[in-house]
C-alpha cells in the first residue's frame, strides 16, 4: 500500500502541500522508517472519510500531524459500509495494506475473530507494551473499565487493536422507530402501542392523504440498508432480537440460562417475520427499505415537494431528514416505544459497549517510530481535550467554552463544552475519534431546552430513549465483546460468521418480500441453518461463554 497511496497522495497535495524527499533507514524493531525532510513520520493510515472531509486538509490532521510530528499518507474509503469493508478486505488479501487501520465502528471495522486471525497472521502489530511505554490514558482506560479491557483483550494476552468506547446513552438502544406525529394528529390517531395499532397507523398513512397535496404519495414505513433496524423493531414485539458486535450485523446468538441458542429459528421468529410480511404486502413497507442506500433514504426524507415519510425504523432523525430543516418537517418526527406482540413481548435490542468493532490497528508495515508516533497520537485522544478538538475541532471553531445560563445535558453536573452548531466544515475527525467518550464526558457538553432545534438534538434522543429503557432482556444478552472465541477457531469462526449472516440475511428478506413462501419453505430454512454450520457456531460460542463464566480466557 506504501507505493500505491504514495502515487496516489502526490497526485492529490501536488501544489498544495510541500511534501519535501523522503529518507528512509532501518529500524531495528519493525519495517523500515520512512520520514520527511522536517522530521515527521510517515503513516499510511486507512480511513473513512465522508464527502465533506478532505482529511489531507483537516483542520485536525494538521493539529495532530504539528504535535506528534506525523505525515498522514491517507487512503480513503467510503461511508458506505460495505463498498468500505470490501476494499479493506481487498488491501489485506493483496498484502498492499496500511501501517494504520484508522476506522469507524458502524463502517467498517473488524470483528473479534478477524482480529484474532490478523495478530495470529503477524499483520496485526501487538500494542500492549506500546501502550503501557507511550499512552498512560489508554492504560488508565484500560485499568479503570473491566469490559473495555475484556474486549479489547485477546485470550493469547495481547492486544491487537482497539475498539473506541463511547458511553452514548442513545445507541445503546438502537432499535427505534421515528414516527410523523403531525400526521398522527391531522388523522386524529394515537401513537401505536401494539402490533396491530401499528398497522392502522401505517394504513391510514398509506390511503388518507395526510400529507394533504391529494396524491398517494405517502410512504408510510421506510428506511436504507446501512442504518436499519426496521427488521429488528418489529421483530421484539415477537421475539428478543439482539443487536450483537459485528460492525452492524445482528447477532445470532442469546442466551437460555447458561446455554448458548439462536433466536433465528424459534416459532416466534417465524411469526414476527410473517407480520412484517403482511405489512409489506399490504405496501405498508416500501419496497425500496431493504435495497436503497442512506442518500437515497434523505432524498425522500428531504423531498421538496411534499412531506412523504410516515415513519422510519433508524437510530436517530437526522439519518432520514435535514435537521433544521426550513419547513420545519424534522420537527414532525418523535420515537415510538417498543410495540407489544400478540403474545405480550415488548422487547428492545441492547448494544453494549456501543462501540463494539476494532477501529485502531497497527501493522507489521508500521516501523517503531510510525507505531510509537501513532500510539501517542491516539492517547491524546483520549483526553477530554483531545476529546473536544477530535470531535468537533479546534476550540473557538468547532467547541467554545461554557457561558452564564448554559446548562448540561445532566443539568446536575457542570458543563464543560458547548458545540458551535453551523460548523464550518472539514474542522474536525467526528467519529473517527471516539475512543474515551466517557458518559461524564458526554453528559458534560451544553445542550439547548428545546429538543425540535439541531442544537437540541442530543436532549431530544436523551427524552426518546428513555421510552425504551427497560425494555432489553438482560437475562437474553449475550456479552459478545467479552466473550472471545478459542484464538485457534478464529479462521474457522469468521468463515462461519459470514455464511450464517449472509444466509438468514437472504432468507429472512425472501419470506418478507414474499419471493419465499414461509409457512412451506421454513422447515427447509431451518435445515440449511445446520448445514451452513449454526450447530458448529452455536459450540464454538458456547465452549467461548464457558471459558468466560469460569474467568479465564
């Protein structure tokens, strides 16, 4: 990858930075040291960046790149979590990879047995004793927080990457449902509680115009690939979906007493996905839910000649519809507690940590100096300060400091920074450094009263969440980012992953859209689970969350 990006970024900074001749000479420990002629090491780092960010000119690149004395040689990858997955994948399967994976959790980041079997390969360079020679505030994070150390810990005793933490309140409940309140109103309809309320809603929707321009222009539930939980919403009014630790694919796994099951399979399972069926037969769920991508999802939500969306199954507003948004249609939308079944269940997904994908790996293609630079880099981050200026950008630009009246989003703690809204761009690395955002940290920051403004947003999500609260079957949960599978399984494990995910994956969007008939076609859905390895997954998981119950690795 050195090569190829090096072509690449003298392609892109040719005029704009002056990139001087590098040297290069032999480390004793790692690859070769390759430096500029003002002293800064030379990472190439594989990261995500969002159509806004020109990372070569990030304000916070230059911050960071000034401090540690590093050149970043970026290759960029999409947000689009799959295209960015497979062309990290491509890297790695070419041998043309990065001495720094620098990711995003919910874009592309490893999984626990892709980790293992990168650090068992030699690719995945071991950062303990990086941490504890260069990064105090990591090894504070580590020591202080059981689960971040269970799951940032191999059971071989090393650490091949990291995972960010981030004590977001709101995406530890990530299964909700935003629903057009205005349209509730006009239509003189109650918030849903049931499966069935939800259903005269979405019809009412559908055939009443509440959008009032006398077209059928309605869509009464939508969402887009990467940020759905439309399946997983519905899916808890039946049985407990739980959200699990694979860069955002569903877990297939919970747990009955002390023994490791899949939901997948279950009579409950079957029904919840013959209700969802119906709806989608009816035209209740746009077809385009489970084949469009996030643009097209604000396309909709943003259409300019009508509001058009009744009701959106994602974490948060912004994902479908322009925040503060001149005709004021983002303030239309409020969350939906979790329905209750036709049997009683009112289940919702829980994700903890919320960060639960490895985000920081360095390679053996990293010298000492480009590793030891890295490393520091990131146990500035996780700093408050560092915290602040990674997140939102410099102070004054991106953060000011409190004034008289500001209150915190916990009105009982003071608060310690308040984010500048209207922004400009490019200031800033957003999720890319969320790595101690600890809930005191966040709870710190100033948030407006008023929930329905932009500024107001992270209150407004603090409100909704709390509808679903409660409702997670701890007793269910699996502690997947603590509990590691046998290092030597890894290979085997990952392949597993993949072929069970991709196969309910199919079969579960065949008997929704109907082009499998699930009332005659489950049992042999059921049988190609065990032939596509469930009954070795669910073992290796179960010998894993043994060795884990017992208190060794």
């Amino acid at each position: 990858m050195r090569s190829t990006v090096s072509k690449v970024v003298t392609l892109v900074v040719a005029g704009t930075l002056a990139l001087a001749a590098c040297s290069s000479d032999k480390s004793a420990q790692g690859a070769a040291n390759e430096t500029t002629a003002d002293g800064k090491v030379v990472i190439d780092t594989f990261t995500p960046a969002d159509p806004n960010t020109n990372l070569d000119t990030n304000q916070v690149t230059k911050i960071m790149s000034d401090k540690f004395k590093i050149q970043f040689r970026w290759q960029t990858t999409t947000y689009d979590a799959g295209p960015a997955k497979e062309k990290r994948q491509i890297a790695l399967a070419s041998g043309d990879y990065p001495d720094l994976f620098f990711m995003i959790p919910w874009i592309d980041a490893f999984t626990q047995a892709e980790v293992l079997k990168l650090g068992q390969q030699g690719i995945a360079v071991p950062l303990e004793d990086l941490i504890k020679e260069n990064a105090p505030n990591i090894q504070k994070a580590l020591d202080s927080n059981k689960t971040y150390k269970e799951m940032s810990t191999a059971p071989d005793g090393h650490i091949y990457a990291l995972p960010q933490w981030a004590d977001c309140y709101h995406c530890t409940y990530p299964d909700k449902l935003w629903i057009n309140s205005a349209w509730l109103k006009k239509l003189g309809l109650q918030t849903p509680k049931t499966t069935e309320d939800l259903r005269k809603v979405l019809q009412a929707f559908k055939t009443q115009d509440p959008n009032g321009n006398g077209k059928a222009d309605e869509i009464p539930m939508t969402t887009d690939v990467q940020d759905s939980s439309l399946i997983a919403y519905l899916m808890n009014a039946f049985a407990y979906d739980p959200v699990g630790a694979n860069n955002g694919v569903r877990s297939l796994i919970t747990l009955d007493g002390d023994k490791v099951v899949t939901p997948v399979t279950s009579a409950q399972w079957k029904e919840g996905l013959k209700y969802i069926n119906s709806l989608y037969k009816e035209g209740l769920i746009d077809q385009a839910a489970f084949t469009q991508n996030a643009a097209a999802l604000q396309a909709q939500g943003n259409n300019p000649k009508a509001v058009v969306l009744g009701s959106v199954p994602v974490l948060w507003p912004g994902i479908f519809v322009q925040l503060d948004s001149k005709d004021g249609r983002d303030k239309q939308y409020d969350a939906v507690p979790p329905l209750t079944g036709p049997e009683g269940k009112s289940y919702t997904g829980l994700n903890y940590p919320t960060s639960t994908g490895y985000t920081f790996m360095l390679t053996n293609k990293a010298s000492k100096e480009a590793q030891v630079a890295a490393i520091k880099m990131l146990d500035y981050i996780y700093t408050d300060e560092g915290q602040m200026i990674t997140n939102m950008g410099p102070e004054g630009v991106g953060w000011t400091k409190p004034g008289p009246g500001d209150i915190a989003l916990d009105d009982k703690v003071t608060p310690l920074y308040k984010p500048k809204q209207n922004a400009p761009k490019n200031i800033n690395w957003g999720a890319l450094g969320q790595y101690n955002n600890t809930l005191a940290y966040r709870n710190a920051q100033v948030v407006p009263a008023d929930i329905y403004t932009g500024a107001g947003l992270e209150r407004r999500l603090f409100q909704a969440t709390k509808l679903y609260e409660g409702h997670e079957d701890k007793a269910q949960w699996f502690p997947q980012t603590s509990v590691w599978p046998d290092p030597s399984l890894s290979g085997e494990l990952a392949t597993l992953q993949t072929n069970l995910n991709s196969y309910v994956n199919q079969n579960q969007l065949a008997f929704i859209t109907g082009s499998k008939n699930i009332d005659t076609e489950w049992d042999a859905y059921v049988k190609g689970l065990d032939s596509t390895g469930m009954k070795r997954y669910l073992e290796i998981q179960q010998q894993a969350y043994d060795k884990y119950k017992s208190g060794s690795k």
